[in-house]
C-alpha cells in the first residue's frame, strides 16, 4: 500500500475482511446517527488524533474513515509525519460507503415520550378491557 493512498469503500472493505483497521475520525454525534457496520472499528475524531494516534498499530494496515474523505485526508497526513505507513484514506468517506450499498448502523429514532405512553396507555386498557 503506498502511503498516501485512497481508496474506494469496496477496496476498503476488502481490507477489512482481511484484517485490515477501520479508523473512524467523525465526532461523536456524527457515528451515533450513522456507523460503519464492521467490526472492530476505532473512533478517534479527529480533533483527539494528534494525543490518541498511538492507539493505531504503526504496522498494521490502516483505513483512515470520516464523513467525506476531507478529514481523513489530514488524518492520514499527520500519520505520515509519524512514521505509518500502512495507511490509506477511504474515498468519500461514510457518504460513498453507503451509497455503494456496504453495512451501516443508523440510531433509531426515538419517539416522542408521549406518544409511547399514549401506545402503553392504549395497550394496558386493551390488556384490562377484554
């Protein structure tokens, strides 16, 4: 892997099955909306990188991930400057990932408090009604 590489999501993902590391540098509210569906996946946004990089394996092969590709392209910059190699950055980020149709988690939208107890309310004077 050349070391300012990018690649496309199904490249990408390719290199997840095989071992590959998925570095997620979206904030935090951005992966609780919508997350990469593969396991093992590291979250460190980007403002935290320059003090957590040393959680990254120097020698393992590494995907740099964000919403867009913008982020990950300073990611992967500063990781050079600290001798990783290995490191590629995702074309397009989370917006190209899922729209070539690989796994994402999406947070479940919460309902409004009072209609769930209006459902409950209507459920329990079925449940005592009969």
């Amino acid at each position: 892997m050349k070391s300012n590489e990018e690649i496309t999501p199904a490249a990408a993902l390719g290199m997840i099955q095989k071992g590959a590391l998925l570095v997620d540098v979206r904030e935090p509210g951005e992966i609780a909306k919508k997350a990469f569906d593969v396991p093992g996946v590291l979250q460190i946004p980007l403002r935290e990188l320059k003090n957590r990089y040393r959680e990254i394996p120097v020698n393992r092969r590494v995907i740099i991930a964000c919403q867009h590709g913008n982020r990950g392209t300073i990611a992967i910059r500063f990781l050079l400057t600290q001798g990783y190699r290995k490191a590629a950055n995702m074309q397009n980020g989370i917006v190209r990932w899922e729209k070539e149709g690989l796994p994402v988690k999406r947070k479940e939208k919460q309902q409004n408090s009072s209609s769930l107890i209006e459902k409950i309310s209507r459920r329990l004077r079925s449940l005592f009604n009969r």
